[in-house]
C-alpha cells in the first residue's frame, strides 16, 4: 500500500480481508512470450484484471490495451478536489477512453479508480484553455456534459467518433470557461425530484451513449 492509502499493482481494495481475489501460482508449465510476468507466475496474480491479462506484465498490458482504445477521451474539472475523479477514472478504463484529462488541481482522490489508472493514460492540463488547445492540436471537438439551460439533450445528440467528454465538478457542473471552450453542451434527460445526479453517474451515461454508437 502506497503513503496516500492507495493501492498499487498487486493491491485491490475488498470489503473481506480474508476472501481471496484474483488467482494462485500458474499451474502446470509456465506459457511462454514476453507479456508473461515470472514474479506473478510464481506467486499468484491478485490484481484486478480480466482473465485475459492474468499474469501479464504491466506494460504489457497497457501496451495492448493501446492497441485497441476507442477515439473519445474523457475530461474533468478538478477544482474541489472530487472524490468522483476515481470513479470517472474506472469507467472510462472499462469503456477503454483514449485518455483522461484532469483540468485544474494536479492531485485527485485516486482510491474511487481502484488502480485502473496504472492501465488508463491520464494527462494533467493548468486549466480549460489548456485542454481546449490540447484538443484542438487533435481535431478533435469537446463536448460539455451538463444539465443547465442551453444545453441539448445527449439522447438525440449525434456524439462525434473522435471527442473529449468534459465533466464538471460535483455540485456547480461546468465552469463558465468549459462552457465557452465546448462546441456543445448536452444535458442528461432526469425524471425525478433531484436537480442533478452524480458527477460519476453522469460520466457513465454518456461514455456509454458513445460506446452504443460507434463502440468496437
């Protein structure tokens, strides 16, 4: 474990202390080829990974991943320190996002990504502008997510296949520089009493309205 309390490869975080994740030494002969880890081969593989990366080395791991990752990124505001950047972190892992861009602070509450960042690139930018010019040297449009006025709805909004997908901060959403650096801003359709739902929930629906469209 880490200083900050955050896992590192090998550590997963688990409500049981005593249940057993991931798998024991390789049975058997070991299989060959460089993706292979000796030290996990040995001892077991407890990270949290799929099957298909059972005792592979890190890089390896990152390096095929890259080798398949979809065109949108994914980008949030961090300017109270969100606990929500983890989580945000996590799925875009799962949904495979080309990269994740934290704007503002450098530092965000790592525990909610469950060490899906070691697999994930993650760029830091000063502030929207910055993200802004990074995405244009790209050529690629970022689109706002959040639920004010002006904003379209993302169920009938056509997601472009290469983007970044920009999240505010829990509570006051997107700042006014990321409304004006945001070619369009879509809002997620709500139908009950609460005026918005969480930063991480938020992120989630709109990966996956990408990922129903243009996903591999």
């Amino acid at each position: 474990m880490s200083s900050e309390g955050v896992p590192q490869v090998g550590e997963q975080y688990d409500e049981d202390p005593d249940r057993e994740i991931g798998v024991g030494p390789y049975p058997g002969p070991w299989p060959e080829g460089e993706q292979y880890d000796p030290e996990l081969l040995a001892g077991g593989d407890r990270r949290n990974v799929v099957d298909q990366y059972r005792y592979w080395r890190h890089e390896a791991i990152v390096a095929d991943l890259d080798t398949r990752r979809h065109g949108f990124h994914v980008a949030v505001e961090n300017w109270q320190h969100d606990f929500n950047i983890g989580s945000v972190v996590r799925t875009a892992n799962a949904f495979l996002a080309q990269e994740v861009h934290i704007v503002g602070r450098r530092r965000w509450n790592r525990r909610g990504a469950m060490v899906t960042d070691r697999y994930q690139h993650v760029r830091h930018h000063s502030d929207v502008e910055s993200l802004a010019a990074y995405a244009a040297g790209l050529g690629i449009p970022v689109i706002g997510i959040d639920n004010l006025p002006g904003a379209v709805p993302l169920e009938t909004f056509e997601l472009p296949e290469r983007c970044v997908l920009l999240f505010g901060q829990e509570g006051p959403g997107l700042t006014e520089a990321a409304w004006a650096h945001s070619s369009a801003v879509c809002s997620i359709a709500q139908y009950g009493s609460t005026r918005s739902i969480n930063a991480g929930a938020a992120a989630a629906i709109a990966m996956h309205s990408w990922i129903r469209v243009h996903g591999r």
